[in-house]
C-alpha cells in the first residue's frame, strides 16, 4: 500500500494540474513564458519577506508577485527598455534580493533546495485546501472572464473596439499566475512551476482544435504528467518536482511524433 503522503501528493499534484493547464494556454498563447519565469522567481522574494514580517507564506508570495507584475507594467508604459531586458532585470534581480535575504535569516532555517525545486511529497492536508480552494476560485474566474481575456489574447485592438478592456484582461491573468505560483510553490519549486504551466499547455495545442478544448487537454496532460512522475519518482528514487516536469517533457516529446491534424476536436481557424 502506498502511504498516505504519496496519495496526499497525488491529489494536491492533480489539483494544481487542473488549474496549471487552463491557464498555462494563455501563457503560450500570448507568449508569456519569460514573464512566468520572472514572476516565478519572485516568490524565493516573497518566501523571505514572509518569514520576516511572520506572514502567511503564501499570502506573501502572491504579494510580491503581484507587485512584481505591477512593476513591470509601470516600466513598460516608461518606453524606455524592451519587455524582455524588464523582464530580465525583474527575473534575476527579484532571485538575487530573495537569496540575499535567505542568507540574512540566520536565526530561521530555511530549506532552500525545497523552496527552489519543491517537495510535493511533504504536502499536507492544509496544503491541499490551499490547492483545491484557490485552484477552484481561480478556474471560476478564468471561466467567468474566458471570453474577454481570449478576445484579448486573439487580438487586443479588436478587443478594445468591442469594449472588452484588453488591458483589465492583461492585469487580470497576471493576478491569476500571482496566485497560481503562490498555491504551487511548495509543491513543485519556483525554479519549476513555469515547466508545468507551459509543457502541458504546448503539448496540447498540437492536439487540439480549439482553445476550449486545448484547456482541457492541458489539463488532462498536466494530471497525467504528475501521475506518471510521482510514480517514477517512486520507482527510480528520483527527486519528486523534477521528475514530474520529465514526465511532462517526455508527453509533449510523444506528441511531436502525432501527425499535425487535431486530435480532439473539429479542427477551426482561431487566433489562439
């Protein structure tokens, strides 16, 4: 019999998959794998100001992800430096201050290597509410803003015409991978979380025919990839986090093999 960590693993594991693939199709829709990264990286900053100020670590997460992500929005608007040299800067510097920090907290230990790469096979059932409360609060406002945020995503003058406020949209998904990261840090690291917000989502749109349906195959694949990784994990005494991203890259490899026609479907002309 397995224990009970390894199956309290595989719920929370298939938990943050469901919520991961929905919203990493947006992340490679709109080409946002870099400001995944950065945002990402932000939470090592986020886990050290929380121990500091005796905060909820996930609260403090999502904080400094959110004002990561506010920054960058207020740097663009400057016009000074591309998107990609904001990117960087915010990236390594967010990671740079974040270590920094760790290495003043001499007073607390912190497990580094499990904040870096995660440890999915700790998780605890506070853990899986966290995972299960905000991933389901998460899906219900990708759904109830789908069509604003696809619009926008498709293209944002055509959006903007129809009065769907492109920019709200942008400032929206941003706030939503805020908080993906914040759930998903001690499970699969902040050095990992953005492998499994694009792997599943890339992987799924060489198999499906439209955006709705790609969410929901990234979905499945992101399950499964947790599945298959932990199992391997289990099998081959690997470490848990990097195992399931294998997981993953070994399904989208497995899919490059598939003929270029949609799986699931009927196969449509759309922007995404």
């Amino acid at each position: 019999m397995l224990g009970d960590f390894f199956s309290r693993a595989l719920v929370a594991g298939v938990g943050l998959a469901a919520v991961t693939g929905p919203l990493g199709c947006f992340v490679v829709w709109r080409r946002m794998a870099y400001f995944g990264d950065t945002m990402a990286h932000s939470a090592l900053l986020g886990v050290a100001i929380s121990i500091l100020l005796s905060i909820n670590m996930t609260l403090g997460v999502f904080a400094v992800a959110a004002l990561v992500a506010g920054a960058l929005l207020l740097l663009q608007r400057q016009n000074t430096l591309s998107t990609d040299a904001l990117l960087g800067i915010l990236s390594h510097s967010s990671l740079a201050v974040g270590l920094v920090l760790v290495g003043f907290l001499t007073q607390v230990r912190i497990d580094l290597m499990g904040f870096l790469f995660g440890d999915i096979l700790a998780v605890s059932m506070e853990d899986i509410y966290i995972i299960y409360g905000g991933g389901i609060a998460i899906l219900a406002i990708l759904a109830i803003n789908w069509r604003p945020l696809l619009a926008a995503t498709v293209s944002p003058e055509l959006a903007e015409a129809e009065g769907l406020k492109p920019e709200v949209s942008r400032i929206l998904l941003m706030l939503l991978m805020a908080s993906v990261i914040a759930i998903a840090m001690k499970l699969v690291g902040v050095l990992l979380i953005t492998s499994l917000l694009i792997i599943p989502a890339a992987t799924a749109r060489r198999l499906s025919a439209t955006p709705e349906i790609m969410a929901l195959v990234a979905a499945v694949l992101g399950a499964a990839s947790v599945v298959a990784g932990l199992y391997g994990s289990l099998t081959w005494d690997t470490a848990s986090g990097p195992s399931i991203v294998v997981a993953a890259l070994l399904i989208f490899l497995v899919s490059l093999t598939v003929p270029t026609a949609r799986l699931f479907g009927r196969r449509e002309s759309h922007g995404a």
